[in-house]
C-alpha cells in the first residue's frame, strides 16, 4: 500500500492525543515512504499528518477546493497539488486516489467524507478499506449508531463490514501493514 487517504479535522486548538495521534500516522507513513492524500491544507490535524510525513520522507498529495488556496489555506510542500471546483470534487479525487483511508478525529467535513466512503460501500461501488483511529474513544458515538442502524434493520451489511476500528496508532499501523 502506497497511498492512504487520511479524513481529518482542520479546526485549530484541538486535544493533544488528537494531534499526537496524526503525527505518529504522518510519521510513520513518510518513513515508509507513502504518499499521504488528503484535504491539501495546512491546519489542524491535516497539518499535523502533513508535516509529519512530509518531515519524514513521504509525499504531499493534496486535493482541495480551489478557494482554500485563495484563502491562503493549502500546505506550501505539497508534492501533487490538485484544486477542485469544490469539496464533492476533492471527496471524489481523494476517494479515487487513495488504496485505503483512515479516520482521525473530525467534524462535519470528515463525517461527510467517512459516510460518502460507506455508503459506496453498501452500493457495492468502492470496495476499499475504512480505518476509524478511535483516539481516546472519539468514535464511541459512530460506532453506536452503526450498530443501532444494524439492529433496526437498515444496514445491509453488520456495521463492522464498513471500517475497522483501531485505538492507537501503533494498531492501526499492525492493521495497514497486514
């Protein structure tokens, strides 16, 4: 596997486990030489991951809506830069782009971009893997709904078919690598 796509948080000021955890992922992606595909701009935990693994040898491909890069948002050291018309655009590419993604905390954009991912998957139209990096049990309240929506019928897989969940990065390194 040479490109993970990573859905991640741009919001400032968030927990350290939050930004410790993005830079072990980017660290460990550079070092083994990976290309890191994401959201392109250069805050939050996408700055975290993206320093860490351009930092440690790996590559910048980032995919963002042409306006974040009039707003003076996109990381600098980016290896592909890929502008888009907006962010259904960018979640196409990055989807298209990576082998498998990872879940780091986030809002409503990683959200969006983690339900596009599954419900592909229950059309049968993506087939790549989920990873949920469940830092200091971020993804609890996902993970909840999923298993209510499968209780009440209206998943058509069980809600483990989607992602899989690890709880360090050091767990979801053994899960990537296997």
């Amino acid at each position: 596997m040479e490109k993970i796509g990573v859905f991640c948080s741009a919001a400032q000021g968030l927990p350290e486990s939050f930004t410790q955890a993005a830079r072990q992922l980017g660290q460990w992606m550079g070092q083994k030489g990976m290309t890191l595909v994401y959201g392109g701009v250069r805050k939050g935990l996408m700055a975290e991951v993206s320093l860490a693994c351009h930092e440690a040898g790996g590559r910048l491909y980032g995919i963002y809506p042409s306006y974040m890069e009039e707003r003076g948002f996109t990381e600098p050291d980016l290896d592909v830069c890929l502008p888009t018309a907006g962010l259904t655009d960018r979640k196409d590419l990055l989807l298209l782009n990576s082998e498998a993604l990872v879940a780091l905390p986030g809002g409503i954009g990683t959200l969006d971009e983690v339900f596009t991912l599954m419900g592909l998957m229950a059309a049968g139209e993506v087939e790549k893997p989920l990873f949920l990096l469940n830092v200091d049990g971020y993804w609890e309240p996902l993970l909840r709904l999923m298993e209510h929506l499968h209780r009440q019928g209206m998943l058509r897989h069980p809600a483990d078919h989607y992602y899989r969940v690890a709880g360090t990065v050091q767990e979801l390194i053994q899960m990537l690598e296997n």
